[in-house]
C-alpha cells in the first residue's frame, strides 16, 4: 500500500501553526508549494543530499520551533551521515519525513535504492534516532501528523508513495529571495 504525495504533503502542513518547512529539491518542493506557499517555507532547488543537516541547523537555531524536513528517499540518500549527526545532536523539535516512491523521480524514475531493500527507518534507527517509521496508509499519517506537531523528536518517518508524477508546482527560484522571506517570518 502507498499513499498520494499531494495527499500526504497536503495532510502534513494543514492547520500547520508556526511550523518552519525545509523541502528537497524536485518534487518534495513542489508538493510542498502545492499546499500552499508560506513565508516559512525554505525550497530546496539543489544541494542534493542537504536537506536534512539544513533541518538539523534550523532545529538547533530555533529551538522553540518545530522543524519539519520534507525529502525524497534519492535526496536522503546522498547525505545519509546526516542522519548520525542529527541522532548525535538529538533536537526535540525535528522531524524528516521522506516522501518514498522508490524512485528518482526528478531524472526519469530511476530505482533508488529503497526499491532494492534499503530501508531508511531502519538506517535511522541504527543511526540512533529515537523515534523512526514507515506508514503506508492513511491512518497512520493521521496519527502521524500530531507526533510531528508535538512529539519529541528528532523523528523520521518514511511515507511509501505510489511513483506517479504530479504536475509540477514551481514555488520562487530566486534563493536570496526565498532565504530572506524564511528570515524576514522568523524576526531577523
Ligand atoms: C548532486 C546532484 N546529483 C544529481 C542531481 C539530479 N537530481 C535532481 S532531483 C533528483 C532525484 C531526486 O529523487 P528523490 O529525492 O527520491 O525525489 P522524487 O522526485 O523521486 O520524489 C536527482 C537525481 C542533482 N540535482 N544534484
């Protein structure tokens, strides 16, 4: 069973309060711009491999925020020693959820690894995280949801998505601009 990615991304950031967004580049970014743009948002165009210490950052600088990392299990996969610093660091206020359709959608669907075994709640896990997952339907995303708004973390949470492509949403390119909106909503 896999869920919908716009479905899922949709569910995640509903009613979504003061939470600060980190989305991988391709599709993670525009699922994410698909729910709606905010100025709490901060979109990934590249930096493959990024999108989890940039979370790990934020959660250290904001610890009265919650940080929610939205990435592709391609994306995750090129920074996994991310994962051993995050666990090391153990910030109560992140969650990684990885959008996992087995694939590297942005390039032509392409097998990851996690379509030959690779089992990145597990390798989180062993990394040291306390709280890591795999849902596949919907009433565990419900459930879900409310640990990412107030569990303690860090979490990581692998959503097995069904591999098909959505119409591209393309939130700002300008990355000065996206970085200094994501400040201007934080104060500084
Ligand atoms: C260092 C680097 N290598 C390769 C790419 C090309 N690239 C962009 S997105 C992507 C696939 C991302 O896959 P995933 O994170 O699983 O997202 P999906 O689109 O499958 O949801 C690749 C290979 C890149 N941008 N940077």
């Amino acid at each position: 069973m896999a869920l919908d990615r716009r479905e899922a991304v949709q569910r995640l950031l509903a009613d979504r309060g003061e939470m600060l967004v980190v989305s991988g580049l391709g599709s993670p970014t525009y699922d994410v711009a698909a729910a709606g743009d905010d100025d709490r948002n901060f979109y990934l165009w590249g930096a493959m491999g990024s999108a989890a210490p940039i979370g790990l950052g934020l959660a250290l600088a904001q610890p009265a925020k919650r940080v929610l990392v939205v990435t592709g299990d391609g994306e995750l996969l090129m920074g996994l020693g991310a994962l051993a610093s995050i666990a090391a660091q153990r910030p109560a206020n992140l969650a990684i959820v990885v959008l996992d359709n087995e694939r590297y959608g942005e390039t032509g669907m392409q097998k990851s690894h996690t379509a030959h075994g690779a089992d990145l709640a597990a390798i989180a896990q062993g990394a040291g995280f306390p709280v890591a997952a795999t849902i596949t339907d919907e009433a565990d995303l419900d459930r879900i949801v409310g640990e990412i708004r107030s569990g303690q973390g860090p979490m990581l949470v692998v959503v097995k998505i069904t591999a098909g492509e959505a119409p591209r949403v393309l939130p700002s390119r300008d990355g000065v601009e996206v970085k200094n909106r994501f400040r201007r909503s934080l104060g500084l």
